[in-house]
C-alpha cells in the first residue's frame, strides 16, 4: 500500500498557507496605519 | 438521569444564562438586530465561524467522506478564500453605511421598496424551510440523548432556541454562538486522539484506510467537474449568504472585520480538519454502514467513552442550534423590519417596534415546527431545499450585493431580475440539469447575465443611491 502522499498532506499545507497568506496580506494593509 | 442528559442540561442552562444576559445588554434595534454594530474581533469571529459550521459539517460532510473519499476534503478550501474575498474586496464598500437587514441594504442601493419586499420574501422562504430541516435533526438528538419522542424534541429545540433568540436578539446569538464554537472545538478535539487510538495512530489509520477503501486517497471517487462546481458553490454562499453578510455590520469596523475574519477562517479549517480525520477512522471502523450518514453518531456512541460521546453529541446540537439561531435573526428581521414596518404599517412607534421585531422572531421560528407537526413538508421536499439553500443564496444575493458596491451602473430593474433569474434558474438545474454539475453554476451564470443585461437597458440609478458607497465622481476614476 503506497504512502497517501500529495492528496492527504497537501491538503493541510493548503491550509496552512492560505492562513499565513491571510495574515500576510492583513499586516501589509494595515502597514502604515 | 444519564450522563448524556446531565451533560446536555448544563449545556442549555449555560445557554439560557447568556440569553437572560443579553436582555440586559439590549436597549434599542440596533442593539437587537446587529448587537449595537459594536462587536470585537473575537466575539464577531466566533460567531461567523460557529454560524458557518451547521449539524452539515458533522454529519453530512463526515458522511460524503466517508463514501467519496478525501479529495472531496479539498473543497474546503474554497472558504478561506470566500471570506479573504469578502473582507478585501466587498466589506469595505459594503459597511460605509451601516443597515439593520440585507433587505435594507438592497433597498438604500437600488432606491426601491419593491426590491427590498423581494428579497425579504426569498429569505423567509428559503430560511424557514432550512430551519425545519434542522428542527428535524434536533428532534432526532433529543430522542437518542433523553428517549423523549422525536416530536417532543422538536418542539423543545424549537422551544430553547426562540426563548434565548426572541429575549436577547443578535446580542444573545452572538454570544451563546461564542459557547457553542468552544464545544464543538472541544468534542471534534477529544474525539480525534481517542479514535487514532482505535486504529493504532495515526500511520496505522492511513494504511488501514487504504485497504478499507482503495480509492480514498485518489481523485477518481468525484468527477473533477462536481468538485469545482461545489467549490464555486462554497464560494459565492461564502461569500454573500445574509447571515454571514449581516455580521459585517455587527462588527466595529474594518480593522475589527479583517481580524475577526482570520479567526473565524482558522476556526473552520481546524473543526473541518478534524471532522475529516474523524471520517476517515469511520471508514476504518465501521466499514460497511448502510448511509455515510451514520458515521457520525456511530463514532460518538460506539468509539467515544459515554462522557465524550455526549459532549460529541452536544457539539453536532452545538453545531444546529448556532446556525438556526442566525436564521432566525436574518428571517425575523425580513418579516418585521423588511415586511412589516416598511410594506405594511411604516408607522409603528418606537417604543412598540422591539414587540414587531420579537413577535416577528416567534412566527418565523414557530412556523417551520408547526408545519412539521402539521404533516407539511416532512421528507423529501425539505431535503431537497436543504441542498439547494447555499446555491439559492447564492444565486439571489451574489450579484446584487457584490455588484452593487462595485459596479455604478447597476440598477434596480437588474437586481431584481438578478435575484429572480438566479432563484429560477438554480431550481431549474436541479430538477433537469447534470447531476454532475452543482446547480449554483447554472444559478449564478444566469443571474449574472440578467443583473448585467437589464441595468445595461435600464435608467441609470440616481446619485442618491450611489452617494453611500462610492467616492463622488469628481476624480478620474470610472467604474
């Protein structure tokens, strides 16, 4: 039986960056407020 | 009593003691529509969140996984990219002028009470009927947790919900919905580590649900075409849903919305997280249930030790009630403050319209329990809504809202026809389009057109109704 590999793991990494891209884009639209 | 009972019992008395709170907390309708338009990040983030996540996320999400696979798991995020949409492009046009209702939104923008009636009249129908299918859903829990008949337990879920709601408005919602996102973090937090435990951890349970199920690390268990539909459907009811649009003029401003937000988008990644692991472990224990359906309280009883089982339990009822008391609010504020005071009798008094505004709560939540109980809608017909009510939303709301804010010629005859043409549409697909395709696609395309269309053939809308939202026309800028 093969590792799961990209569908399983991908998924929350997918997470994991939207919610860092989200925080990203918050601070760099507040920056000079 | 049982310890599910007892359980269940602390769990509404907390319930009642934020709701009596609230009463307190509630001076005029503003405070009772949209909490004062005063809420901080943390207290509007959770109630996003918590009225995101519906009895859907814990039965029927856990349900298609369990059948279709974890590639269906990759639908999700189209959420986060919904309310990223929603704060940086709709919000900050959408919140320059504060209303209490959507439909007043609608009105302000598209200079008619006509428009406004209409989309009240959408909400209600399509609010009222999902209600009951989740009324439907708490009568089957309090059956399982107190043995009570599952009429009875309609009436009583019925009966907790109005009281918090109709007493405390907003205020009360947006509180308990804050309680209600703790337990439902907490029952799908406690439920993950003791299943893996079942399933020998975490290696154990990938490989074990590999030969339970070969296909479900693959992507041929959905067709690629239902997946991005669903994704799309996800979307624009994330994006434009009354429920979730009506907390961003309950939030403080757009510092607050941008932070409220991110809180709310980590809060569903992470109980949608763990409600799919759940799924998997289902298809590992309990291999060959009738409907993916059961999955769900087949984890809860039979996996999880009996306090655990019943705070699992009290996280599905968590899950409805957070999301059926939104309803009330958006369906109650249609029928007194969109129907009542500005259709039929626009002069009540102040003093009297926080009574319209209650008695209006009472017969939209009483309603969906008393058609039940009537024999009206039981079955198919409301299960059939249930599916269609995020398209529906969609469909409706989408264009006239989004567009609205940022498009100038939009105008009146188009939103109507926007609204109209998509709710016709949507239903249209579904009873004769491919099942392959979500019928939101159908729904917003058509909707789309029309809104784009009739504006184009119509007067442009006076400057009145553009003053709110966008800048005066004296710079360069265009729309």
């Amino acid at each position: 039986m093969s590792p799961p590999g990209f569908t399983f793991w991908g998924l929350f990494v997918a997470c994991a960056l939207l919610i860092a891209g989200y925080g990203a884009w918050m601070i760099w639209v507040e920056r000079d407020r | 009593m049982t310890t599910q009972a007892w359980v269940f019992l602390g769990y509404f008395l907390v319930v009642f003691g934020i709701g009596w709170y609230s009463l307190r907390a509630t001076r005029d309708e503003t405070d009772y529509w949209i909490a004062g338009g005063e809420l901080g990040w943390f207290t509007g983030g959770a109630t996003m969140a918590a009225t995101h996540t519906s009895a859907g996320t814990f039965v029927g999400t856990i349900g298609v996984m369990y059948t279709a696979g974890w590639s269906f798991g990759w639908v999700l995020l189209s959420i986060p990219l919904a309310y990223w949409f929603m704060v940086a492009v709709l919000a900050p046009r959408f919140t320059r002028q504060k209303e209490l209702t959507i439909p007043a939104f609608i009105e302000t923008r598209y200079y008619g009470k006509g428009v406004r009636g209409l989309a009240a009249g959408i909400i209600l129908i399509a609010t009222v009927v999902y209600i009951q299918a989740q009324i439907v859903a708490g009568g089957l829990i309090a059956n399982t947790v107190f043995g009570i008949p599952t009429t009875w337990g309609m009436v009583g879920f019925t009966a907790i919900l109005l009281v918090y709601t109709v007493v405390g408005g907003m205020v009360a919602v947006v509180y308990t919905d804050a309680f209600q996102l703790v337990v439902m973090g907490l029952g799908a937090l406690f439920a993950v580590p003791l299943a893996l435990r079942q399933v020998d951890g975490l290696g154990g349970l990938l490989t074990l649900v590999q030969s339970a199920h070969p296909l479900v690390f693959t992507w041929e268990t959905m067709p690629a075409t239902l997946l991005l539909t669903m994704g799309l459907s996800f979307f624009l009811g994330g994006v434009a849903t009354p429920e979730k649009l009506i907390r961003l003029y309950a939030m403080k401003d757009m510092r607050t919305i941008r932070r409220g937000v991110l809180f709310a988008i980590v809060m569903i990644l992470g109980i949608n997280l763990l409600v799919f692991v759940l799924a998997l472990c289902a298809i590992v224990l309990f291999p060959a249930l009738s409907t993916g359906d059961l999955a769900m309280p087949m984890v809860a009883t039979a996996v999880l030790p009996a306090t655990l089982g019943s705070i699992m339990l009290a996280a599905i009822t968590a899950a409805m009630m957070s999301t059926v008391d939104s309803l009330l609010i958006v369906a109650g504020s249609a029928l007194s403050v969109d129907i009542y005071q500005n259709l039929i009798h626009p002069e009540v008094s102040l003093r009297r319209r926080m009574w319209v505004d209650r008695i209006g709560i009472l017969i939209v939540g009483s309603t969906p329990v008393a058609l039940l109980l009537s024999g009206v809608g039981e079955g198919d017909l409301v299960q059939f809504i249930v599916l269609l009510f995020t398209a529906l939303m969609a469909a409706a709301f989408v264009l006239p809202v989004v567009g609205g804010v940022l498009w100038r010629r939009a105008t009146r005859e188009g939103a109507a026809a926007a609204m109209i043409g998509g709710v016709a549409a949507t239903f249209a697909w579904e009873v004769w389009g491919a099942p392959t395709v979500e019928p939101v696609l159908c729904g917003f395309l058509v909707s789309a057109a029309l809104f784009v269309g009739v504006s184009l053939v119509t007067p442009a809308p006076p400057a009145s109704a553009l003053e709110p939202y966008f800048e005066a026309r004296t710079t360069s800028e265009s729309a």
